[in-house]
C-alpha cells in the first residue's frame, strides 16, 4: 500500500464511513466534483483561520506598505507638480530673459548703430576740417613759394646787380675820375662852414 | 680810431712815443706804425703769422723786417721787432692807434684818418687838412690810408664825426634804394 492509499485511510477512519466507498482501489469519493460536507467544513474553518492569521500578522505591515507607497506617490506626484511649477518658472523666466536679451541686443544695436554714426559724421566733419586745412596750408605754401622765389630772384638781381654796379664803377674810375672826386671832396668839405657835428655827416 | 682804457696798450705806446721823440723820429715813426697797423689789420695773413706763438719770435721779428726793409727807418723796426717779440702782435693795432694819438696830442692836433681809394697827393693832403680844419673847427694830424673798398673819393674820420664822401657811400645809397 503506498502513503496515500494509508493517508486516505487514516483520513477516512476520522471521517463518517457513509461518504466513502473503500475497496480494492483504495478510497472512492462518493461525489466526482464536490468534496464531503465535513472537508468543506473543515477547511473552510482552516481557511478562515489562514484568513484571520494573514490580517492579524501580515495586515498591518501590508497596510504600512500600502500607505508608505501612497504617500511615496503622493510626495513624487507632489515633488513633479512642483518640479512642473518649477519648470514653467524656468521656462517663464528664460523666456522673460529671451525678451530682455532681445531688447539689450536691440538696445546695443541702437546704441552702436547711433555711436558709429557719431563718429562716422565726426570723421566726416575732421576729414572736412582736414581737407580746408590742407588745402589752406597747400594754398599758403604755395603762396609763400611764389613769394620765395620772388624774393630769391629779387635777391638774386639784387645781387647781380650790386655785384655789376661794383665792376661797372670800379672800371669806369680811371685816375683823373679819382683825382676829380677827391677834388671835389676837398671842395666840399672846404666850402662847409663852422665845425660839423656828430656822426655820419656826408660830405 | 679811439683812444685805448688799457693801461698795458697805454704803457707800450707811450713807451714807443718816449723812444721815438727822444730819437727825434717821431713823426716817421708814428706815419710808419699807423701804416703798417692798417697793412697788418688788413692782412688776415700777416695777422696770423704775427700772433702765432708757435712760430718763434726771432723769426716772426725777421719777417718785419724783411717786410719794412729800407722803406722804414730804423727806429720803426726796431719798436715793431720789440712789440712782435714780446707777444703783443695781437695788440698792435692799438698799441699804434694810441700812439698816434698820443703824438697827435703832443702837438695839439686831432687825429683825422682819411680813407682814399688812392694816395692823396702831398697838396691835396695840405688842402684837405685845411678844409677838415675849416669843416670842424679842429687843426688835424692827417693820416692817410688807401683802402680799395672806398672806390672812388674818401671818407674821413675826426674824433666822432665823419665826413663821407666815397663812392662807396653812393653805391650802397644806390643798392638800398634797389
């Protein structure tokens, strides 16, 4: 006999012996689908005491589970609408920096575009100055070169001039020009008057 | 031509006059030394040799000299060998200056230096101190010197005044007036 055939036995000798047929094939429920009453009974007595065992021991651990996962939720459900908030605020405030930066990069542009036209028209004005400069100091240049080589060659005739007026009297004198002048001289200074005075007195 | 406020210039020309009255040369001497002052003021060359202190004074004496030869007397070389060896040749136009001055002086005369473009003859020296005289009112000791640069004519000096009547005078009135 093998163990089930004798734990169906021992289970049957604790059993009413109406609900089973014992034979030569061992033991015979007298239902094919339901159990008897007693085993229906008794387990669900067992049932109920796993039932109550779980729900007395395991519950409160389950349920401390269950609300440690609640609040878990809870807290990251908390933490991404405030992760949202934070997020938006980011975006709200990047795009209020967009703006700002557009309009510094305006303002800049502005102001670059009114300083290079300052100093483009300041230029300009120099350059004007510049130019009536130049061309006054060109024109005063010029002027001064005409004057220069006026005065050179009024210089230069001088010069010729002076240094002909020498060779032409110093040939022209000849001895009796000398005596003559002499002469005269004499006469001159001979007809004057009284005693002269001071310098530079020209006979 | 003026008078020198050097008592040194003062010393040597009157030394040169003492020696020279006392030799009875002083009116050769005197012509003699004022003519070889102009020579020597106008000469750049006979100035530096003269001065030059390198050049020994034995030979620097040799060179007057050889330049006064005969045509000076004696007591005119001798005065000029003294002033050169003693290293005053660089005052020696003054050293002569004041000793015309000093003879002029001597005799109650002011010096009058004459520049001519050519040697006055002894009558027109005559008649041109009787007309500086009658012109300044001062009788005057004439000293010639012929100066090329007068060209024509000539300027006299008395004292301060100055009585020009070069062509030179003319010709520079001409030049400026160009």
């Amino acid at each position: 006999m093998s163990a089930v055939s004798t734990l169906q036995l021992a289970i049957a000798g604790l059993a009413p012996q109406v609900e089973f047929d014992v034979d030569d094939r061992g033991v015979t429920a007298a239902h094919p689908i339901f159990p008897p009453i007693w085993e229906i009974a008794l387990q669900t007595v067992a049932f109920a005491a796993i039932v109550y065992a779980i729900y007395k021991f395991g519950g409160p651990s389950i349920k401390k589970y269950y609300s440690d996962r609640t609040e878990r939720i809870q807290r990251e459900m908390d933490e991404g609408v405030a992760a949202k908030a934070a997020a938006e605020s980011e975006a709200l405030r990047i795009r209020t920096s967009l703006g700002d930066i557009e309009t510094e990069r305006q303002q800049i542009l502005s102001e670059a575009r009114a300083q290079a036209e300052g100093v483009l028209a300041e230029g300009r004005i120099r350059l004007d100055d510049e130019a009536v400069e130049l061309e006054a100091r060109a024109t005063d240049e010029i002027a001064s070169i005409v004057g220069r080589s006026g005065d050179e060659l009024r210089a230069q005739i001088t010069r010729h001039t002076n240094a002909s007026i020498d060779q032409v009297v110093v040939q022209s004198l000849d001895d009796s020009l000398h005596q003559q002048l002499i002469e005269d001289v004499i006469a001159r200074v001979g007809a004057a008057t009284g005693p002269a005075s001071g310098n530079g007195a020209s006979a | 031509m003026s008078a020198t406020t050097d008592p040194r210039i003062d010393g040597y020309a009157r030394a040169l006059f003492e020696v020279a009255r006392a030799d009875g040369t002083l009116d050769e001497v005197e012509d003699e030394l004022f003519r070889f002052a102009r020579s020597y003021e106008s000469s750049e060359a006979l100035r530096t040799t003269l001065s030059d202190e390198d050049i020994p004074a034995a030979k620097r004496q040799a060179i007057v000299e050889d330049l006064l030869g005969e045509t000076a007397t004696p007591t005119t070389v001798q005065l000029l060998s003294m002033v050169i060896g003693s290293g005053r040749a660089s005052d020696l136009v003054a050293i002569a200056d004041a000793l015309v001055q000093r003879a002029s002086a001597a005799k109650q005369l002011e010096v009058a230096q004459v520049r001519s473009a050519v040697e006055l003859t002894p009558d027109q020296q005559d008649r041109l101190r009787a007309a500086i005289a009658n012109a300044t009112g001062k009788q005057v000791n004439l000293k010639i010197v012929v100066d090329p640069s007068v060209l024509g004519g000539l300027v006299a000096t008395v004292g301060d005044i100055v009585i020009d009547g070069s062509v030179r005078a003319t010709v520079e009135q001409l030049k400026a007036r160009l």
